[in-house]
C-alpha cells in the first residue's frame, strides 16, 4: 500500500518540490544572501567615503568617525563570518583585500591630517575597487 502510494504522481512531485525547495534554500542562505550583504556593505563604505573626502575637502570637520569604524566592523565580519570559501578566492583574484580596506577605514576614522585621510580614502578604494 505505501509503495503505490510513493508510486504516485501527487507523491512524486511533493518529493521534487521538497527537494528543489531544500536547494533553493540553501543556496539563498549560504550564497546569495552573503553576497548581497557584501555588495550592501560596499555601497555604503562608498557613501562614508564621500561624506568623509567632502569633509576632508572642507577642512572645517572630521568625517564620522562612528559609521568609519562601524562600517570597518561590518566588513571585517562579514569577510571572515558570512562569505563563502569560493568567493574569498574570488576576491584574491580580482585583488580585492576587504581585511586591508577595514585596516585602512580604521586608520582614516583616527586621521587627522586632510593629505593622509585623502591617501587613506584612495587606499581604501584601491583595495575594494570602488571608483
């Protein structure tokens, strides 16, 4: 009685659909969502970056040294805790180092000087290939 009915094809299809509905899953939780909140956490390293070169530019304040430091963190762990083996290496590839631009946020939140935050800003975006 159980063999006729996994013989099925209601039964068949909820096993595809159980099974295609697990790799979906899988894919999107270890894969794209890291890659996403990646991308996200670029995108606003990029935005800290401009508020921090118009600041330096204006030599009247220093950047926010909080959102520097803040987005450092969220870099640092993303890249160690959340992306997946196979992407660290593509990044190695590309020549992007998210460890050394986190290195480099973090000195920018400290510098004082408008020459060293503008060469600090250029490093950062060097080594995530933001332009």
């Amino acid at each position: 009685m159980i063999t006729n009915l996994l013989n099925t094809p209601i039964a068949l299809g909820v096993g595809l659909g159980f099974v295609a509905g697990s790799f979906g899953y899988i894919l999107a939780r270890f894969w794209i969502r890291p890659l996403l909140s990646y991308g996200s956490i670029k995108r606003q390293i990029a935005a800290a970056l401009a508020a921090a070169g118009s600041a330096a530019e204006s030599k009247t304040g220093r950047p926010d040294v909080a959102v520097l430091r803040q987005t450092a963190a969220a870099l640092t762990d993303c890249y160690n805790d959340t992306l997946p083996n196979w992407y660290k290496l593509a990044l190695a590839n590309r020549d992007e180092s998210p460890l050394e631009a986190a290195r480099h946020l973090m000195t920018l939140a400290d510098t004082r000087n408008t020459e060293h935050a503008a060469d600090r800003i250029a490093k950062v975006k060097a080594h995530l290939k933001i332009t």
